[in-house]
C-alpha cells in the first residue's frame, strides 16, 4: 500500500509539473520558432537559464513556497520549461516554409498564420518532443522529492534502503520504469491514431 501511495503522489506531481511547463513552454517555444525577433530578444535569456541546475534552486523554491507539493513541481517546472522552449522553437523551424510561403500569398493574417499554418503543421512532431520531454520530467522527479518530503516514490526509497529493505528498493525503481515505459507506449499509439498521415508516427 505504501509503494502504491508513494507511486500514486509522484504521479501528480509529475502532472502538474510537466502541465505548467507545458503551458509555458510550448506557446514561448512556438513564437521563438515562427517569429525571428521574439527569438533574437527571448532566446539568449532562455539559453543561460537552461544551464542554471534546477536541483540548485531547491533551497529557494522551500523558502518561498514551503516543504510540501509545490516546491517540487517547481522544480520539475524550472528543469523543463527553458529546454522545452528551445526544443519546441526548433521543431515550429523545421516546418516546410514553402506551406508558409503559399499561406502569406493567399493573404493569410499573421494571427491565421500561426494557429491555421504553423501549429497544425507542427502537431505530429510537437505531440513526440513532449513525450521526450515527459521523460525528463520523471528524472526531475528524483531530484524535486529530495527536497524536505515525507512522501512520494524517492522518500519510499529512501526509507527502504534505510532499513535494507533492497527488494522493496528494487520494486520501486521497476515501477517507475513499467510506467514510464507504458506511458510512453500508451502516448506512441495515440500518436498513431491523432496523426495517421505522419510516416514517422508508423514507424513506432
């Protein structure tokens, strides 16, 4: 029961974490992407603050936040949010620019231009960036449950090694991996089915 409450409590904070990100993250990294200004003004603070070690800001996010959920979802968030935005603006630049050219030639807005063109166009590799993405976010999760936490997956196994109890040690760290790995199944068929004409979803 423990194991399953612990797995249970990561999982939500994984959630809100990677749905903040998320939220932050891939409307910056679109507009970096689709427009070279925003990227020359946004880009070099988002590069050095992508080299920032978000474990460094643990202390803060307690101080700031307090010992509970919220100081580890911030650090999922911070550990992320910068690479997201890069990830993402390079994925909006690989798109084909001879769709953007016949949109402004059939007098598209730019507003019409970024949610008609750009976003569909960018929706099958956008959906595989997050799914890496969500990834990370799990490797975050180790780091954020070190900071003053009395739940979730890491302090189970904490306690566990403790007390030398390896096996429970080892069932934990398995079922991060089934999930993970299953998440990442369950996403790479949904890919499948949300964008049937995209070769590279097939291959998977």
């Amino acid at each position: 029961p423990w194991l399953h409450e612990s797995l249970w409590h990561s999982i939500q904070i994984i959630f809100w974490g990677f749905f903040i990100s998320s939220l932050i993250g891939v409307p910056l990294g679109i507009l970096c992407g689709a427009y070279g200004p925003f990227a020359r003004l946004s880009e070099p603070f988002i590069e050095f603050f992508r080299y920032l070690p978000a474990p460094a800001f643990g202390a803060l996010a307690v101080a700031v936040l307090g010992i509970y959920d919220s100081p580890k979802i911030a650090i999922i968030v911070i550990g992320t949010l910068f690479q997201q935005v890069l990830i993402v603006a390079n994925t909006t630049r690989k798109l084909d620019p001879t769709i953007i050219e016949a949109a402004l030639t059939l007098g598209t807005s730019r507003l019409r231009l970024l949610t008609k063109v750009v976003v569909p166009g960018i929706m099958p590799d956008l959906f595989r960036d997050q799914r890496i993405l969500l990834g990370w976010a799990w490797t975050y999760l180790i780091v954020a449950e070190l900071i003053g936490t009395s739940s979730g997956i890491t302090w189970f196994i904490t306690q566990q090694a403790r007390y030398q109890h390896f096996d429970n040690v080892y069932a934990a760290i398995m079922m991060i991996g089934i999930i993970g790995f299953g998440t990442d199944i369950v996403l790479g068929k949904l890919g499948y089915r949300l964008f049937p004409w995209d070769r590279s979803q097939k291959k998977e």
